[in-house]
C-alpha cells in the first residue's frame, strides 16, 4: 500500500526546459511504481496543458491541495510555497542549486546582489536554507547533496535520467551506431550556457569548428553527437545537467568548466584533465591542448569516458529505486 494518499509535484505552467521535463518523469515514475502522482501547474489559479514533448510521460495533471496523506514536491525555485504548506507533508526536489543561490561564478558580489533581490521579491525565505530544515529535501545531484550538507541539511537522492536516449531499445541500439560513426573535428557546445567563455574560445581558435547546438529535435541533437568528436560545457553546472551526459552516451569526448557539479567526479565523471578552471590565466592555452588531445587521439580519449557512459545508461532503473525510497514504496523495485 502506498506510503501517501497523493503525491503532487509543482512544475512551473508552459516551461519546458529539463526540470520541468524531469517533474513529469517523476510522476510518471511513481504512478508506475503504484503512487498515485499527478502534476500541478503554477500559478495554481490558471489553467495550463501538458506541454507536447511532456505528454509522452502521461503524467495526470491535478490541482493543489494542502491535505493531510499529502506529499507535495516542489522544485527548489518556489521554496516560499512550500514553507506556506501546513496540512501535507512538503518536499523540495533540488535540480537547480545555483537557481536557489544566483551563483553565476563571474563577480560574487554580483551573485549575492541576485540573491538578495531574490529574497526581496519573496522568492527565497529570509532565513535561508536553514529555513528549510523542517522539510524532506530531494538532490538531483551529489553537488545538491553537499551543498545541503554544508547547511546541516540531510538529503535524499533523487537523480533524473535522460528521456529516451536511456531507455533499454534506444541504449541497445546505440553500439552499431556509435561503431559506424563518421565523426569530424568538430566542437559543440550550447549557446545557451557559458556563452562569453565560449565566445572567447572560438576568437583564440577560429581554425577549429564550433558548432551550437541550436533548434534540433531528439533524433537530430542525436546525429549531431555522433558526427562529432567533442563536447563542451563551461556553463555554470547548476545540477546534473542533461547535455554533457547526451553527448557522453553517444560518445563524444566531453570538456567542462571546474565549478557547479562539474567540479566533483560523482555528477561529472570524466578525467580532471578535461575539466578546465575558466578563472585561471592559463585557460585558453589548457583548452587548446586539450581539444588537440582529443581531435589527435580520439578514440583513446572516448574509452576513457567508458564508465561514465555505463552509470548514464543505468540511471533509468537507479531513479526508479530512489523514486521507491523518496515515496516509501514497499517492496523491492528493479
């Protein structure tokens, strides 16, 4: 018998980024465990459709209800909502710590200037995270796992894998695939994150191609990791981001930025020497020698991204023992 009555998770209304996406995983995933889910769309009082790429989850969408038998799972942005719960039991997932923070890693001042607006505007609590020691805390990522910790908050795991690029076909498809691959000496990167970083690579390197990875669908942000030898990322790694684990399982060679969750080798576990410190004076010269390593020696740089290739494709059954564990679900799941 199920551990709660509902489960409802939050999701911002007509987003559709890689949280949101993930919120309609969980629900999907605990319906499919025997937890009753549903999604509930904020704000509470409109009315919003599943987005379209969401709808393959069939998440139920439900409204909000402060019940007692209630868990209720919000995303670490509406942390004001869910200190206002007093009949259910509150949660909140962490997928975005430096959504919480503000932390940019460009000016610090600059980052506790965001952060204080933040509380102003009543989007964080007065006292901080210690304010939300009373409350079950979910971590996406082992960065939101020790960032907690370092507040005195225990956590829970609760890690999202990558929608169909980890399911069993499409994995068991991928060998023949990445074995008939015709890659180039090409560079991708998403010009959404760490644009300024890489803005200054492509000026130091303008002999080598970047290309963002821009309005592609599934299949085509697929192919495009398969024509390719490599990877970047020096956005700020707020979570266990999605793309470099995309681009790892379908092996391209991945380099990152030295800060967010890329920093530990629980989230991120590629060989340090392809993670690069982007406040470091010698940064440009280390990005350098590092794409010559990786266009030069291609194929012995990928086996060495092997294990974290291996744990990528385990993800979908590891969520569904934390999903298991977070709803108190009895018996095993496998």
């Amino acid at each position: 018998m199920p551990a709660y009555s509902n489960v409802l998770v939050i999701c911002p209304g007509n987003a559709m980024t890689a949280g949101p996406e993930a919120l309609h995983q969980l629900v999907a995933e605990a319906n499919a465990l025997g937890q009753p889910a549903q999604i509930v769309y904020h704000p509470f009082h409109r009315t919003f459709e599943t987005p379209g790429p969401y709808r393959k989850h069939g998440a139920p969408v439900g409204r909000y209800a402060d019940e007692p038998g209630t868990l209720v799972v919000f995303p670490e942005i509406f942390t004001p909502l869910a200190l206002r719960v007093r009949q259910a039991e509150a949660a909140l997932w962490w997928m975005s710590v430096n959504n919480f923070t503000g932390v940019r890693y460009g000016r610090p001042w600059r980052d506790r200037l965001r952060y204080w607006k933040y509380v102003l505007k009543g989007q964080r609590p007065w006292g901080g995270v210690r304010a939300l020691a009373h409350l079950r805390q979910f971590a996406q990522s082992d960065y939101a796992r020790a960032f907690l910790a370092g507040h005195g908050l225990a956590s829970e795991p609760l890690s999202d894998p990558i929608p169909v690029y980890t399911e069993p076909a499409y994995v068991a498809s991928l060998p023949p695939r990445l074995a008939s691959a015709q890659r180039t000496d090409t560079i991708l990167y998403n010009p959404t994150k760490g644009a300024p970083i890489t803005a200054r690579l492509m000026a130091a390197y303008p002999q080598w191609r970047f290309r963002p990875l821009r309005g592609l669908d599934r299949e085509q942000l697929a192919q495009a990791f398969l024509d390719a030898k490599l990877y970047i990322d020096f956005g700020h790694h707020p979570g266990k981001d999605r793309l470099p684990r995309e681009a790892a399982l379908h092996g391209c060679c991945v380099i990152t930025a030295r800060h967010g969750s890329a920093a530990n080798q629980v989230d991120v576990p590629i060989p340090e020497r392809f993670k690069l410190d982007v406040k470091d004076a010698a940064f440009v010269r280390a990005f350098g020698e590092r794409v010559n390593e990786v266009l030069g020696q291609f194929e012995a740089c990928a086996r060495e991204l092997a294990g974290y290739r291996e744990v990528i494709a385990q993800e979908p059954q590891a969520f569904r023992r934390q999903v298991a564990a977070a709803f108190r679900l009895q018996g095993p799941a496998s």
